[in-house]
C-alpha cells in the first residue's frame, strides 16, 4: 500500500473515489475540504488517501491539524477528521480489514509528527452505508482502535413524499410556517454568486448575538462559487417587509441532506423565518428528486431547559427519529495531557 496527500492524488481522483464509496459523503469532497482549512487561523491539511500497488484508491480520509491557545497561552494541537475513512466498494473483508489497519496507521503517525494531544474522527450520518435502519448497529470506528464518544441527532426520512412530511411535523412546526405565511413572509431561492455577501452578513449578526467565533468568508465564498452550482448546497433567503431577515443552506449529497448553516437578524430569530425556510427546503428537495434523508442536527437530551435544548427541540419539530452520530477519539502520547484527562477523570468520578 502506499499513502498520498489529498493534493497529491488530485481533485478528480479524489472525488471519483468519494462519488464511488457509499461511506463517503459532501464531508469528503476536495472543495469541501479545501474549504475547512481555507483561512481558518491554526489549520492545516492533514487529508491522505490509500493506494494499492496498482495505484487504485482504496481509502480516502479528510483530515485536519488544528491549533489553539488554551486560557493560559499554551498552544495544543487535535487532529480531526469530519466524515472518516471511506472504503473502496471492491476490497474483500481481508483487504478491508487491512485497509482500515494502515489508516489507523497512518492518522497514529500524522498524529505523532503533528505533535497533536487527541485525533477525533466523527463519521457522516448521511452516508449512504451509515444512514436509515439499515446502518450499522455499533460504532465502526471501533475499528481503528477508537474511544466511542457518539452522539445523536434528528433525521427525517422523506421517502414518503411532501404530504406524509407535513403530517409527520409537530403542530407547532406547522403552525410556526402558516403564522409565517400569514405574515407576508416569503421565500427566494439563491441564484448568484454574490448572495455570499449578505449570507455572510446574517452569519456576523447570528454568530455575534451568541457570542462565538465568527466563519472566515472563505467557506461562504465557496459554498455560492463552487458547491451550489454544482448541485451540492440549496439556500434561501426569507424576507418581511422588504427585508432580509434569515438565510438557510441545506448540504445535499447522494440523496441525503444535511441542515448546515440557519442564520437570523433578530427579526428573523423572533418571526418563525427558520421553520419557513425549513419547510421550503424540504418540500422543494424532496419534489426535485434531490432528497430522501435529512439530518436535522444534534439531538441534546441531556439539557432540561435554555437555548440548547430550545435548539434541539426545534430540530426535532420537523418530524425526525433519532440515530447515532457515530464518533471516535484517540488519544495522544503526550504524558502531561494524559495525566491531566485522568486526573479529570478520577474528580468526576468516571
């Protein structure tokens, strides 16, 4: 076998692979992993993929090496990989099992030479091996030598047509989109590429109003030039009165759906603007042929009251079930952060 960067295998290569694996979704394609590094402050590539020595594709596996400052200034490094390995439909259970072993191999030593102090791996519930009843029932990435640290998140399936969706969401979902028609509320599609800029603009007022980070413009710039007009994200703008108010964007891959961006200015957050877009997204995606699955976000069932549970609440209005978001974590070699975690360990009492 033998390993090679994402730039080295190139886009073509790279995406045919992606476009080939069912354990592959829009979390694995070039652009998009182009688009998590891209002026990001602290990240860097660390995207590999597996060859035979016939020079066929094998595995890809988006990665990347953050860094960061703690609150006392010391730099730390993770490596995270969003979407994990994808596998070759042709190798056999042996091949495979070998496959998966050199992946582990080599996240351990871009792990090592990173000098990184935990390697998180969190694979793509809209895959089309992961997703539905059919998935799989235990974390695959038991595999490669993970910690399970799943999740959960709100998935629709939307096999059974627009009319079986709407009856599925709750009353209040439906009732929040009538008082928003009612309102005079409307919907537009996104068509230019220049709707970045106010797109990016509702990002700033959301993302300061909750106070967090705010995304480089970089990702939004890619999203309007190369993913939508590749059929790869749907977003819409809701207006009141002549005025933007919120903007939603939909990543769509393989006949699965992601809800990844929702923004509002503080009309739109108090309007029930996100349950309107919501239901337009839905309803078109599905009619157009684009969608059967539709992952709605994180479920947080632990938050009995506040803005998490609200927003988890709201995701579980459209109408999903809950299924696993399957996660894995390594840890490094680094004596002193181990000490640290068994230390927080042994004070909680796990």
């Amino acid at each position: 076998m033998t390993i090679v960067s994402r730039q080295q295998l190139g886009r073509e290569a790279w995406d045919a692979a992606v476009g080939a694996s069912p354990e592959a979704w829009l979390w694995h394609r070039y652009d998009v992993c182009e688009a998590t590094i891209r002026d990001w402050p602290g990240r860097s590539d660390a995207g590999f993929a597996v060859l035979s020595s016939r020079g066929e594709v094998e595995a890809v596996v988006p990665a990347f090496i953050l860094e960061h400052r703690t609150s006392f200034r010391l730099p730390v490094r993770y490596l995270n990989s969003v979407g994990g390995p994808a596998l070759s439909t042709s190798l056999g259970r042996s091949r495979r099992r070998e496959t998966l072993e050199a992946v582990a191999a080599e996240l351990q030593r871009r792990a090592h030479a990173g000098r990184v102090i935990r390697t998180t791996i969190s694979l793509s519930t809209m895959a089309p091996a992961l997703r539905g009843p059919e998935g799989p029932r235990c974390n695959p990435l038991l595999y490669l030598g993970c910690l399970d640290i799943s999740g959960q998140t709100w998935i629709t399936d939307l096999r059974d047509g627009v009319d079986v969706i709407w009856n599925r969401l709750e009353g209040r979902a439906r009732t929040n989109v009538r008082k928003a028609e009612a309102a005079g509320m409307t919907v537009r599609l996104s068509t230019s590429t220049e709707d970045w800029r106010p797109f990016f603009e509702l990002h700033q007022v959301t993302y300061r109003r909750l106070g967090v980070t705010i995304y480089p413009a970089a990702l939004f710039r890619a999203i309007f030039e190369q993913l939508i007009p590749a059929d790869l994200c749907y977003v819409q703008f809701a207006e009141l009165n002549g005025e933007l108010i919120a903007a939603q964007n939909i990543a769509c891959y393989k006949q699965g759906g992601y809800f990844w961006h929702g923004f509002a200015s503080d009309a739109g957050r108090d309007s029930n603007a996100m349950t309107l877009l919501w239901w337009h997204s839905i309803k078109n995606l599905v009619q157009g042929g684009k969608l059967q699955w539709m992952d709605c976000g994180d479920a947080i069932l632990n938050a009995r009251e506040g803005k998490m549970r609200q927003l988890s609440d709201f995701k579980r209005s459209f109408g999903g079930d809950l299924y696993p978001v399957f996660r894995g974590q390594i840890n490094g070699t680094n004596k002193l952060y181990n000490r640290l975690l068994h230390l927080k360990g042994l004070i909680s009492g796990q």
